[in-house]
C-alpha cells in the first residue's frame, strides 16, 4: 500500500486560509474561482470566502476512480461553464491535488483562449506532476487522505 498523509479538516482549514494569503500577497486578484469538482469544492469555497471572491464556477472532471486507479485521460463532464462566462476574466483554478496534473491540464486549456490569466491553486502538489500551480500549500509524493473523501460513502452504488 502506498504510503500515505492525512489531511484532517483543522489543516484544511489552515491550508485554505494559507493558501488564499499566498493569492493575495501576491497581488493576483481573481474576477471568478474555477472549482474543479469534487475535490476543489471544498477549497474553492474556503479561498472565495477569503478573497471576498462571490463569482464561483464549477466544472466537472472525472480522473480518478480509486486509490492509484484512473482512466486513461481525464474527461469534462456536464455541465460545464460557458466560455462566454470566462472571456476577460482573471481565473483561479482551485482543485485539491496537482497529482498527474492531466486534470488540471485539460482545466488550463478549456480555459485558454477566453481568460485574460488563469492561475491555479492547489492544497497539494506531487513532484511528478505535469502542470506547475502558482499557489500551492504543501508538496508530497505520498497518496493523501483528505477529510471529505477518507470515509466510505454512506450509500452504495
């Protein structure tokens, strides 16, 4: 089994806040936030909240399917913002884990084209992954238990 860090929700209250000083020290100030579900739900809220941000997107993305278990590219699901929403605008990618980083490839390039700039932050970044986040909190290489995420789900498919 791959080794493992647990993020619990004090931390991801701590990293939300941490991450959104980063942004802001920065001098980047986002038009929107882009939450790549599910994962980023939780911290584009946290991040919006802090920056005073009250455009919040959402676009869908399924890649992973298990732990270390994924399709072979990632693919935008329905619903999915239209370029008409983003045109102009400074946009802040929020996902919870740069992994791979296919997804948030597939974010950034949906993106191109309508963005004035398009930034990405992230709670975690692994050293192998493809796409470099302008705000990241902590980098790992280890497989992370995230709060939402870490219990079974309480129905079954």
């Amino acid at each position: 089994m791959a080794e493992r860090e647990t993020l619990t929700w004090t931390g991801f209250g701590r990293a939300g806040r941490e991450l959104a000083q980063q942004i802001a020290d920065d001098g980047y100030r986002p038009d929107l936030v882009l939450a790549v579900a599910r994962g980023g739900l939780f911290l584009a809220g946290s991040v919006a909240y802090a920056l005073d941000v009250k455009n919040v997107h959402v676009i869908n993305v399924e890649f992973y399917t298990g732990v270390d278990q994924r399709l072979d590219t990632p693919v935008l699901l329905p619903p999915s913002p239209r370029p008409a929403d983003l045109t102009g605008a400074k946009v802040l990618i929020v996902d919870d884990v740069a992994d791979t980083g296919e997804t948030l490839k597939l974010v950034r390039d949906f993106c191109a084209g309508h963005v004035a700039d398009a930034r990405i932050a992230v709670i975690y970044q692994k050293p192998h992954s493809l796409v470099g986040c302008e705000y990241v909190w902590s980098r790992t290489g280890k497989w992370i238990d995230f709060p939402w995420s870490s219990e079974p789900p309480v129905v079954s498919s």
